[in-house]
C-alpha cells in the first residue's frame, strides 16, 4: 500500500503553549467579541461584500452630509462601528486565513494518520494470532468499518 506524507512536523511543547497564550491575549484585546446564536444570525440584516459600497457612501453621507440625517440618529455610534468594521476586516481575514491553513495542516495529518493506520490495520490483522491480546484490539477496529445495516423495506403490493 502506498504510503502518504502530506505533512511531517512537530510543535515543540513550549510553543504550543506560546501560541496558545497568544490567542488567548488576542481573544482578551477583542473584549467586545459578540456571540451569536444561530437564531439571531438568521434574523440578523446581512451585509456581505456585495453591500460593503453601500455602507462606504451611507459612510460618506453621515461624514459629509449630517444635516440630513434625522435628529435621533446617533452619527457618533455610527462612525464608531464603521471605524470598528474597517479596523476588524483586516484582522477577520488574517484570522480566516490562519484558520484555513491551520484546519487543512490538520486535515493532512489526520490523512496522513489514517493511511497509515489502515496500513497499520492490515499488516496487523495478518499477524494478529501470532500476539497474545492483539485479536480485541484488530476485532475493535474493525469495528469502525461495521456499515449499521437498514432495515429492509418492503413495497406494499398494488
């Protein structure tokens, strides 16, 4: 069986740690994260990229233009969130973009993992009655390739 590499590192523990605590700085300097709940993200107005012009000359207008706005509009808290969508975008996509290269580093060495294990699967399943107690362990992960067998539907006669 072929063999896959994708990925072939290591994190020293340290800077597991590191990392791990610098997230966690960031996280604590975002201290005005919002957490959503799936029922108020779909109740929430959206506005993409595709509406982000939008907001640039809404932007303008509230900048250039306030005499036209009504007088319970509250233009400071409106430049306060345009500064803080302007100021977040960068780092929502450097963050989107470490996410990604993080989750596919993962999923490689996962792969990786499990090639490797059907490897190590097969080479031991042919040796199993050779090492005492191997037989649960080869019967246990076969287990994981059992397909939970459906009921049998019959069709009523017509």
């Amino acid at each position: 069986m072929p063999s896959q590499n994708l990925v072939s590192a290591e994190i020293d523990p340290a800077v597991k740690t590191n990392i791990l605590q610098q997230l966690a700085d960031i996280s604590g300097k975002l201290n005005f994260k919002v957490s959503l709940t799936p029922e108020a993200i779909k109740s929430l107005p959206k506005a993409g990229e595709q509406l982000s012009p939008f907001i640039d000359k809404a932007a303008s207008v509230v900048n250039n233009h306030p005499e036209v706005l009504s007088r319970d509009f509250d233009d400071a808290e409106y430049k306060r969130d345009y500064k803080l969508m302007t100021d977040i975008e960068p780092i929502a996509l450097a963050i989107t973009e470490l996410n990604e290269m993080v989750n596919n580093t993962l999923m490689a060495v996962k792969s990786d993992l499990f090639v490797s294990s059907l490897e190590v699967y097969g080479d031991a399943s042919k040796k199993a009655d050779r090492v005492p107690g191997l037989n649960t362990t080869i019967a246990s992960m076969a287990g994981h390739f059992k397909r939970n067998s459906r009921a049998k539907v019959t069709k009523p006669a017509s």
